[in-house]
C-alpha cells in the first residue's frame, strides 16, 4: 500500500511541478485548447473513435488499486480497457478540474471531496489527433 | 425505409438521410444548444430524430440519460437507440432494453480488429478472412454495449456475439450473443442484416430479469 501511495504521490508532484511551469487552470472547459472539446465529445460518444485514440499499452492505474496489484507494472491494454461514457459533474458527485499544461496536453481530474475518491486522465495531441495518454481509475485519494 | 418487426414489441427502421422527411423545433434548438456544426452531422441527427418519431408517435420528446443514450421522455417503457453511418440512419423501439448499430464497410475495422475482438473471434476472423465477419463483429458488441447503456464495458473479455459462421451470406440472421458481468452472464438476442454495403445490427434483452 505504501508503495502506491507513493506512486500516486510521486504522479501528483510530478503534475505539479509541470503546472507551475506552464498550466493555465479553470474549472469549466472556456480555456481549453482549440478543437479539444470536439475530441472530447465524440470521445464519449463513438466507441470506435475511443479505442482508435486510447494509446495502448497505456501507464496509469485500475479502479481500487491496492497493494495486491502490481501497480508499478501496470498498463492499460485492449485487454482490460472498459469503454469511458462521459461523467456528468451533477450525476456523478464529482467535481472536474481541467488543467491545461499546453496547447498539445490537456489533464483532467474528476474529484469526489466528501468520499476522498477521484480519478484522472491525460490527453496529448499527436500529428493533430487528441489521445488519451494516461488514465487512473477511481481510488482513494489523499489531499496535498 | 426498411421496417422490420423483430418480436411483439420491438420495431427496427432504417433509411437513408434524405428519405426521412419531417423537422422539428426542439431538434433545432437542441442543434443549436450543443453546437453541431458540420454539416453531415446535422443532417445524421436530424435524419435519426425523425426516423425515431416515426416508430414512436410524432409527439415524441427525445432526450438523453445521464449516459449519454437517447430516451423518450414523455412515454413510459419505451426504450429506443440510434445510430448513423455516413448517408444512413438506423433506429430501434422496443419495451424491453435495445440497441442498434449501423455500419457502412470500411477497413477501419480490419485495421482495429485486435482492439475489440477476443482471441477466438480473432482465430474465426483468420480462418473466414472475411471482412464483414469483423464489421458484423464490431456492430453487434456495439449494439450490445447499447443495450446495457451503462459503459465500463470491455469489448475484447465481456461481449460476445456469437455471431454464426454459416449464416454469413444470408441477409438477415441472428443469434444469442452474452454479456458477462461479474459473474452474471447476460443473454442478448442479436438481429444480423445486410443492407448495401452496411451491416445492422440489434441487441436486445429483458433487463428486469436480470
């Protein structure tokens, strides 16, 4: 378990110390980059478009991970990779934080403060296309 | 359009954009509100909401769940589901949960194939080298994963249609695909047709008994 923890710590230090140097952040979607939105919707929407844009094998981690899994290792397969549908804030409790690090990378958290729950995805752009990049399921998450 | 009633209750429809005639008010302003600008994709959305109140009475008020799927807001246990492919639109209504997929050909599912097939529908995709055999593939999880309507879904371990080899040629067809979850095994009844170079496909189940 110590060895997640510091696995998640060690990701969330890493995201931070990349904002500081370049991130515009806003909690609703007005600042994001040209043509994301779009991405994003049809993301959700077109199951074929989502398994063409999931980069695989892709770092990350499973919903609840815990100290049973090896989570060092683990990557996001076709194997294991369960179809995304589009979390609304108010059905979901969650609330989401969009940080923009560039015009080419785009980090989403969705945050449940009263469960200490959330999770996390990363979108980069490559030859023009928006990729989901990284993706950590919903897991305990402790505030820095 | 092409009609077809697949049990009691369950009608399937599909027709190309422009044979669907009819507008509507609140399809405009919901064009408007969600900002769909391209041009085939107004005409896709358009086309599949008249094509839907066509089977389900013209005072049909279309919305969407909290997962994204259409619902008939004013009609109770009316399950409906929609889907487009470039120049057609297809639609199902039924009392019990439905989906539909259509597809036009295109290589992209050949290209894609180790994405969503299992490892025996990968060894039956070698063995026919037949690419409707992974379009048809592809529609029926599709549909099945429309069915469920709730996502978290993995196409590859969890849906599998069962789709019968020696029935290929026909038109039409179907079979009794699974959905696995947990340790629940869901059985779904898939509708297979051809129709030009687009497959159909619906899947349907009784959710209540499940």
């Amino acid at each position: 378990m110590k060895k997640l923890l510091f696995v998640i710590l060690a990701f969330s230090m890493l995201i931070s110390c990349k904002e500081k140097q370049k991130k515009i952040t806003g909690e609703t979607s007005g600042n994001l980059p040209a043509g994301f939105e779009a991405f994003y919707k049809k993301f959700h929407q077109d199951s074929f478009y989502q398994i063409e844009h999931c980069v695989f094998p892709m770092e990350g981690l499973p919903d609840q991970a815990d100290s049973s899994l090896n989570t060092a290792g683990f990557r996001w397969t076709p194997e294991n990779w369960r179809m995304h549908k589009e979390l609304s804030d108010t059905s979901s409790g969650m609330k989401r934080t969009w940080d923009i690090i560039s015009d080419q990378m785009v980090n989403e958290r969705m945050l449940n403060e009263q469960q200490g729950i959330g999770m996390e995805r990363r979108f980069a752009k490559m030859n023009d296309e928006w990729y989901l990049i990284y993706y950590v399921g919903v897991n305990q998450y402790r505030k820095h | 359009m092409i009609q077809k009633a697949i049990h009691a209750h369950t009608i399937l429809a599909w027709s190309e954009l422009e044979e669907v005639p009819g507008c509507n008010k609140d399809d405009e302003a919901f064009v408007r509100e969600k900002n769909i600008h391209h041009p085939l994709k107004q005409k896709q959305f358009y086309a599949g909401r008249r094509l839907l109140r066509s089977l389900v009475g013209a005072e049909a008020v279309i919305n969407y769940d909290q997962y994204g799927g259409p619902i008939v807001a004013n009609k109770r246990n009316a399950e409906v589901s929609l889907s487009h492919s470039a120049n057609m639109v297809a639609c199902a209504y039924s009392d019990i949960a439905i989906g539909i997929d259509i597809q036009q050909a295109d290589e992209k599912f050949e290209r894609v194939k180790f994405r969503f097939m299992s490892s025996d529908e990968l060894s039956e995709s070698e063995k026919t080298n037949r690419a409707d055999y992974v379009q048809f593939c592809w529609s029926a999880k599709e549909a099945m994963f429309k069915a469920f309507r709730k996502g978290n879904i993995n196409f590859r371990q969890q849906l599998m249609p069962n789709i019968p080899l020696d029935e290929l040629d026909l038109d039409e067809f179907e079979s009794t695909g699974h959905l696995i979850i947990g340790n629940k095994l869901i059985a779904m009844r898939l509708n297979y047709y051809k129709h030009d170079s687009y497959t159909i496909v619906s899947a349907s189940f009784d959710a209540s008994k499940y």
